[in-house]
C-alpha cells in the first residue's frame, strides 16, 4: 500500500490503513533474515513514515495516545540504529575520498577511521541478531491495537490542516534559526522537519499530484543533503575526541580542512533549497491545502455516488429462468 491518505474515506479510516499498513512492512523488514541491513534501514523508514502520521494528525489525536506512540516507535527506532549509524558514517568517509581531488586521502587518517567504524558496526549488528531485533518486534506486535483504533477528532480534515500547519511553521522557523546559528545540532533539528514535511506531502499528493509530488523530491534531495552534512559533523566529533586517535597531529588537520569545506558547499547548497521549499507562509500553505483536499474529498464521493450500488447486483449464479427451474 503506498503512503497517502484516501480522500474517499474518513480521516480516521485513512490514518488507519496507512498505520497498519507501515506496521506490516516495519515487521516484514525485521523477519527477514537473508538481508538483515537492508531489512533495518526499510524497518527504520517505516518507522520514520509512522512519526510523521502522528505528527500531521495530532491535533485530533488524545494527547496520552500520542504521546505514547511516539514514545514507543522512538524507543524501537534507538534500538534498531547503532548498525545503520556506523555504515552512514563509513558511507560518509567514501563521500569524503570520492570528492577529494588532492589525490592526498592516503595521508589522511580515513582508513584508521574506517577500520572503527567497521568494528562498532559489527558489533552492533551482532547485537541486532542477539537481541535488537526481537525487541524490536516484540514492540511493533504491541502497537497495531492502538494503531488499529487509531480515532481522529473531529473526523474531518481540520486536524491534519491544524497538524500540517504547525509542522511547516516549525519547519520554516527552524531553517530560519539553522543558518542564524550555523550549529550542526540547529541543522540537524531543521533536518528532522524537512523529513517530516516530505513525508506529509507524501500523505497529501492525492489532493495536489503534480506539486506536492515534486515537493516530495525537492525535500527529499533537502534532507539528503542535511543528512551528509550531519554525517560529517559525527565524524569531525570523533575525529576531534582527544582520547581517540586516528592519525598524526597533520594528518588530522588536514582531514578536518576536507571536512570544513564540504560542510560550506553542502550548507551552501541546502540554503538555496531550503529558500525555494518553505518561501510560502504556513497559513498560506496549510490553507491551499486543505482547500484541494476539500475538492478531492468531494469529487471522490461524486464518483462514489456515480457506482452501482452492491445492493443492485445479482450475482449471475442467482439468476433463474423458469426453464431452467
């Protein structure tokens, strides 16, 4: 089932189906067992992909149920992340070497670095087969209940216009204070919203198919880009650790350099992005949206209206002539 709300049914039917049905693939992605990396990184997005339904819907949702969902798919998403943050940061030292042009990476202290990396993942992911997994699973089992009676109040669209615009304002607000700052950990927050709003106008491309499904690529290629400027934040972190020690006093300079200058071209690049995604005000934005989703909810019950009924069908094994008979 793809990542969108019906605009044919309720919100609360919606929300539901969406829910149970992100819950399905986060638990399919654990019992694999043939590709357990891949299986983790599908189960995380999925994970990722039910935070932000609760997030749109939060308005209409009993605070208590929200509050716990989050708490509960934040918990299962920590333990599943050791062994995919080990490999984003080994994915980020070959994007360092692949960038470089100086032909110097040799002297640079990456391959000890590497070698870390790839100890603590193997030791994450022999955790993961010990214990993370079930846990994990465990917890999702858990959850479909709740997921399953899942009710939005009102059962209209006004909690999703709610939840959509206090998300985009908090966005906007946080790429804002980001580039005021300049701190890893302001990009990082603004990061977290630019994956939510992708994912919100993931739920909403029904009511507008052709904006809101390029919204999804421009904060999709947004959030990728925030994503290796993170990385590498990580890295210069352990590399500037005065216990660890990955290289000579030079060749940790000169790795730090390469650092600096990737963050200033991925920064760089991000504000445009983020410039052109989030211009609209919040009011402006929720405002069109609701307005499409209203039209969409409306021409998806003309079209009900213009079906056969269920009630007017006889099915052909019932039809009886009196020959026959």
């Amino acid at each position: 089932m793809s990542y969108s709300l019906d605009p044919s049914v309720t919100p609360t039917a919606a929300l539901r189906r969406v829910g149970l049905a992100q819950l399905d693939m986060a638990q399919a992605g654990l019992a694999s067992s043939s590709d357990r990396h891949g299986g983790v990184h599908s189960t995380r997005k999925s994970l990722k992909r039910l935070r932000s339904l609760l997030l749109i819907a939060r308005p209409g949702l009993p605070e208590p149920v929200f509050a716990h969902l989050m708490e509960q798919l934040t918990a299962i998403a920590k333990g599943l992340a050791p062994a995919r943050d080990a490999q984003a940061l080994i994915d980020a030292i070959d994007k360092l070497e692949k960038d470089d042009q100086s032909g110097e990476g040799t002297s640079t202290p990456i391959q000890s670095l590497r070698g870390w990396l790839q100890k603590r993942r193997q030791i994450a992911e022999q955790n993961l087969e010990k214990t993370a997994a079930s846990d994990a699973l465990r917890g999702l089992r858990a959850l479909r209940p709740t997921f399953a009676s899942l009710s939005v109040y009102p059962d209209d669209f006004t909690p999703l216009t709610k939840g959509l615009k206090r998300c985009y304002r908090d966005t906007r607000a946080a790429f804002r204070l980001a580039f005021d700052s300049g701190s890893a950990e302001d990009l990082h927050e603004w990061r977290k919203g630019v994956q939510h709003h992708w994912r919100h106008m993931q739920l909403l491309t029904p009511c507008r198919p052709e904006e809101l499904a390029a919204r999804v690529e421009s904060a999709r290629a947004l959030s990728q880009l925030l994503g290796d400027d993170h990385d590498i934040a990580l890295l210069v972190r352990l590399i500037s650790t005065p216990t660890m020690m990955f290289g000579s006093p030079e060749e940790t300079t000169a790795f730090l350099k390469r650092c600096r200058k990737r963050h200033k071209a991925l920064r760089r690049e991000a504000r445009t992005h983020g410039e052109t995604l989030f211009t609209e005000g919040a009011r402006a934005f929720a405002g069109r949206i609701d307005d499409s989703w209203a039209k969409a909810a409306e021409k998806a019950a003309e079209k009900a209206a213009l079906m056969p009924s269920s009630d007017n069908i006889v099915a052909f094994g019932e039809l009886r002539t009196s020959r026959a008979s």
